[in-house]
C-alpha cells in the first residue's frame, strides 16, 4: 500500500481514546496470533448524554468512554 492510499485516520487523527482502544486491541489480535488461539469481544453502548462505552474482554475488561464529538466519522 501507498502513503497515497492511507487514509488520514491511519496517521492518528483519532482522540486519545479511540488510539488507546485501537491500539489495544492491535496488540491483543497480534498476541493472540503468536499464541495460536485467543477469544476476545468487543461491545459498545450508549451512555448518558450519547457517550459511547467501549468494552474489550480478553481475559479482562477494558473500557473506553469516548464522548460523541469523539466519535470518528
């Protein structure tokens, strides 16, 4: 692929927890590779005043609150 064809989300135009999230669920798929099995899931709901929780379970939960003019377009 092309620096043309990267969009410019790619280069970190996201909010902090939106890149928090990504990158953490980059690292668990690429453990979870290595590994040879894994079992993840990834739920989002809306919160009061339209927040967005992010939930990644691997093992653990991890949450992202990612507030609406957060939330990538």
């Amino acid at each position: 692929m092309t620096e043309a064809n990267i969009s410019p989300k790619a280069h970190g135009v996201y909010s902090e927890p939106v890149r928090s999230a990504l990158e953490l669920i980059e690292s668990l798929l690429v453990e979870g590779i290595k590994h040879g099995h894994f079992d993840y899931s990834i739920t989002c709901e809306t919160g009061i005043g339209g927040r967005r929780l992010l939930i990644v379970k691997a093992g653990k939960s991890h949450k992202f609150t990612i507030m609406v003019p957060e939330v990538p377009e």
